[in-house]
C-alpha cells in the first residue's frame, strides 16, 4: 500500500452506529507514517468497524507499557527496536561505543528486556497484545568487521531470542513473524536514517507498510480453515494409479516425487492439529485399499475419513464429504492437479477454496506448503483439536445406529450412556468458546460473531456468565460443544449467544444445557436474542417444538413451556467447580 493509497482510506467513513475498535500502540519512536499504515490496514481487516489508535509517548516505551497494565479487554501493539533496549543502539542519542563499553551495553539490554517482558506478560493476563521485536539493524557498534558476526552482536540476537521464547508462551501475546516479514521488506531497505534524525521515525515507508500490514492481520486473526479434501493420482502421489498399479505411484526424492512426499507431510501434521481430512478421487476403491496397506504412504489411512472413491463426479463425492463431516464449503480446501475437476468442484461449492497441485513445479508446490499453512493455521491447538477426527467418526457412528430398524430414540439416548460436563468459568477465556461462536452455523441463536478484543470485552461485564459444555458418550467424546452466554436478572435469563457443533445433534443437549441454566440460577423466564439465518434451521425447529411456532425475530420463553415439552433426558450431568 502507498501512503497515499493508505490517506485515502482513512477518508473513508464507517456507517455511525460501527462499533470502535480500539488499539493502544506502544513504541520508543515517533509513529507519524506508521500510525497511518496501521490505521489504514486496520480499516481493510476490519470494514464493519471505526478504527481508534492511541499511541503513547515518544521515547518511553517503558512507560508506555507499564502505564496500560491497568487496561482491560484492550489490544494492545508493542515494537520493540533496539534503541528501546539500550540508547546506544539507537542514533540518536551520542553514548558512545567503544569496545569497553560492549559489555556494559549488554548488560543494560538484559536489564531492559527482563523489564519489558514483565510489563508485557501484565497487560496480556486482560488484553490481546501483538509484538514486534527488533526489525531494524544494529547500528555499526562493534569493533569487528561488518561482514564477521561478533560476540558482541550474537549476544544481543540471543537475548532476543530468548525474549521471544518468553513472550511466545504467553497465552495473550502474539509475536510478528520475523521470516515473513522479511519476505515483504528486506532488512536493507527498512531503516530511513534522515527520517530518524529529523523527525525520530525510523522506518522507510515500505516496512511502515509491510510491518503495519503484517500487525493488522494478526489482531484480526482470520478464523481457520476446518478440512482439506484431496485427490491422490498426481497430487497425494505422483502417477495414476490404475495405470501403473501400486508399484508405480511414488512420493520421494530418488522418483524425482519429493513435492508429492512433502505434500502428505504437511496433511500429516495438519491431520495432528486437528484438522479434517478426506479423499475424493476417480479411482478403483480396491486398489486404493491396497495403496494404502502396501506403499504405506506418510499421512496414513486412519487419519483420512471419509474416503470417496468412486467413478462419479468429483462435485457429489465432495458434497457427500461435507455432508459427513456436517460443516460449510466455506471451511474447506479442495486439491486437485485437474483444472476440470477444480472447475467442476468450484462450479458446485463456489464458496470452497479449490487449489490446483502444481505438478510440474517445484517452487509452486513449495508455495502451496506455505498457503496451506497460513489457511489452516492457529495460534493454538486445544483438546478438541486433538479428538476432531475420532469425535466425527463416533457421530457418523451415532448417526448409523440411530438408522437400525429397533431403533427408538429413548432406548438409544439410554443405552449411549452419554454425560454432559458444564463450566461457568469465564477468565481467562476459554479459545474454544469463541471459536464455536465464530465458526457454528446451524445452532447459532443469531450468527453474531466477535473478535477476540470484543468477546473480552464483553465477558469482562460483570453480570455476564459464560456456559460451556462438553459431552461424551460410549461412542467417545465430542469435547466441548455448546456455548450459552448471558445475563440473569430478577428470576430471568437474558441470553445473547447460544451455539452448539452440529456434531452433538440428536442428544437432547440443546435441552439440557437450557434445563440448567433455569435450575442454576432459578429463572422463570428466558429473553432470546434470536435471529433467523439462513441457515441456523436447527435451532429454529428447536424453538418450535418448545414454544409452538418458529419465532422470526427476539423472543422470550418461560420455565414452564420448556418443562411441559421437553423429552426425556438421559444424560449424567456434571459441574465440576471452576477454581
């Protein structure tokens, strides 16, 4: 983005009820350009929002930062350059460099940085903070050549390092690449040393841009693909296999097939963070089978659910995948090396993400590594990451059982021997509680969604409380499942989210959870914020088996309408209590 390309955009003016988002930023330096990158690319991550930047003062970073640890629900960005660490490192201020002061140079950076990333971890404990450290050069301070890494400087780099190590544990603080960084702004083009001695901005415009552009991101903190389905002759592995049978289809360097080897690598891994992930291809069903047993490739086939082999339309086995897993095209990446079969796919899922497998080239297929990481990245993996697979296996189980001709929903809802486990516990926040809000479609009481600084926000209210519930049953546990947030006031619930995974339908959670919340805090009546989407359906036929009619807009429903049509539940409750 230029600066004038970013002016331009601060000139465009929300709609006046666009709720603010706030951003503390604090640097040593003066913001100037920067603030207005930032701006600017805030206002790109977030159209629906006002944009406000409060920057603090000019070379006290320390300050700065000790004085918002009293902020609460804010977000917080904080640069970290290296005069911030020690003035000598800067240019403008004359402390000398003389060898015998190196040591003393280090020792007050130790110092400074141990002071930093106390006041750091205080405000992340109430508020989402996004950092960046050092990304300009050290200044020529050494007595060693340019060209020759000094003990000096290799010090230096290891006490940031280990600042990093520090701050990256720290579950509210996220740190700026410093690798993709570089890709957008190469370190020689990033300091302006006449801004910084005129004015004290140290930064060229393209790093303000890139590094303004890279922050904005993470504060939005896009949310996470879900699944990945793939084809395999010539994208899971090179060859295709019913004309060159198993012993033709390769995956590594010696069959010039490494790409392909790589690509099962990188689906292994995200098989282990918890991401979904399905075959669709025009294959022999037997003789993939026998792929899988014999060439035992990388990624292996229990972690690949469902598998859709078939002669058919790549288009209805894609359909028949989501329809197993029960989530949107909107969530899920289709690979392919076919334009056809990309084209028939996106043609019937346009909202899905369809990427062609570069075959033929090998810095190509590297970058998709790459984008796959970014699409299906997260900040952090939870328990439900890791029983994802095995919890949509159980539901497809669930749903199968429920399909046998002696079966009828008491004897089966008895018989699954099923338990429900609630906490109330609202700080620090629960990950998997915003994510169901954000990602839940077909049980969601109105599809409004928060960003992370919002959703703080609005759980810091002290009359807030926070439900969420975690299920599991003899086929095994779904993990945590269903979300309720609201208020009680005066023998009445006030509940403005409610969502439950399409994973734990057919439960008589969604009755349960309302069951207790009546009970706990002795409510007669519940006020909904309810609104019809497209495609929240589900909750909508819940509501009408309860209150009689499907309701259009906000609604209330007493005590006394649930008790009267609520079917048996036969489900151990448990509230452990959250210290």
């Amino acid at each position: 983005m230029k600066l004038v390309e970013a002016l331009e955009a601060l000139n465009e003016s929300p709609r006046p009820e666009s709720p603010v988002l706030e951003i503390h930023l604090a640097c040593g330096f003066t913001p100037l350009h920067f603030l207005t990158f930032l701006n600017a690319h805030l206002r790109r991550e977030f159209p629906e929002h006002k944009i406000a930047v409060e920057a603090g003062l000019f070379g006290d970073l320390p300050g700065n930062l000790e004085r918002l640890e009293r902020a609460q629900g804010s977000a917080v960005v904080a640069i970290i350059e290296w005069q911030d660490l020690d003035p000598r490192l800067g240019i403008r201020q004359l402390g000398g460099w003389a060898p015998r002061q190196l040591g003393d140079i280090t020792q007050n950076v130790r110092g400074q940085a141990a002071r930093l990333s106390d006041s750091l971890e205080s405000i992340a404990r109430r508020n989402n903070v996004t950092l960046a450290l050092p990304t300009l050069p050290l200044p020529p301070v050494a007595f060693t050549p340019g060209w020759l890494l000094s003990p000096f400087e290799s010090e230096l780099r290891e006490l940031v390092a280990g600042l990093a190590s520090r701050l990256g544990r720290s579950p509210g603080v996220r740190l700026v690449s410093s690798q993709r960084l570089d890709r957008g702004s190469p370190c020689s083009s990033r300091f302006d040393v006449k801004s910084e001695l005129s004015t004290g901005f140290p930064y060229s415009l393209s790093h303000a841009d890139n590094l303004a552009a890279l922050i904005a991101h993470i504060i939005r903190n896009p949310i996470a693909k879900k699944g990945l389905i793939t084809d395999l002759d010539d994208t899971f592995w090179m060859g295709v296999l019913g004309e060159v049978n198993v012993e033709g289809i390769f995956w590594d360097l010696d069959h010039r097939a490494q790409k392909h080897g790589l690509y099962q690598q990188m689906l292994a891994s995200l098989s282990a963070a918890g991401i979904l992930l399905a075959i669709a291809s025009k294959n022999d069903p037997g003789l993939v089978e026998e792929a899988f047993r014999r060439a035992n490739p990388i990624l292996p086939r229990d972690r690949i659910f469902p598998l859709e082999v078939n002669w058919g339309p790549k288009s209805a086995s894609v359909s028949r995948i989501l329809q197993t897993w029960n989530i949107s095209a909107d969530s899920v990446v289709f690979i392919d090396d076919s334009f056809l079969d990309l084209a028939e796919v996106k043609n019937a899922h346009p909202d899905m993400e369809c990427l062609r497998f570069p075959l033929d080239d090998d810095k190509a297929a590297y970058q998709l590594l790459e984008d796959l990481r970014d699409m299906f990245g997260k900040s952090s993996l939870s328990a439900e990451d890791e029983i994802r697979l095995d919890s949509i296996r159980a539901s497809h189980t669930f749903i199968e059982a429920t399909r046998t001709h002696e079966y009828t929903p008491e004897c089966f809802l008895r018989e699954a021997e099923g338990k429900l486990t609630v906490s109330f516990l609202k700080h620090p926040p629960d990950p998997r509680a915003l994510e169901l809000i954000n990602k839940t479609n077909q049980f969601n009481l109105n599809g409004k969604r928060h960003t992370e600084l919002s959703w703080k926000q609005y759980l810091n209210e002290a009359n807030v409380f926070l439900l969420v519930a975690s299920y599991e049953d003899k086929f095994g546990p779904l993990g945590k499942i269903a979300v309720v947030a609201g208020r009680s006031e005066n023998y009445k619930l006030s509940l403005d989210h409610w969502v439950m995974s399409c994973r734990a339908f057919s439960r008589r959670i969604e009755h349960a959870c309302l069951l207790h919340l009546f009970q706990k805090f002795d409510a007669k009546e519940a006020a909904f914020d309810f609104l019809v989407t497209p495609r929240n359906g589900p909750l909508r036929d819940f509501f009408a088996d309860i209150v009689g009619s499907v309701p259009q807009t906000s609604f209330s429903m007493t005590r006394q309408q649930l008790l009267d049509n609520c079917p048996p539940i036969f489900l151990r409750f448990q509230e452990p209590s959250d210290e």
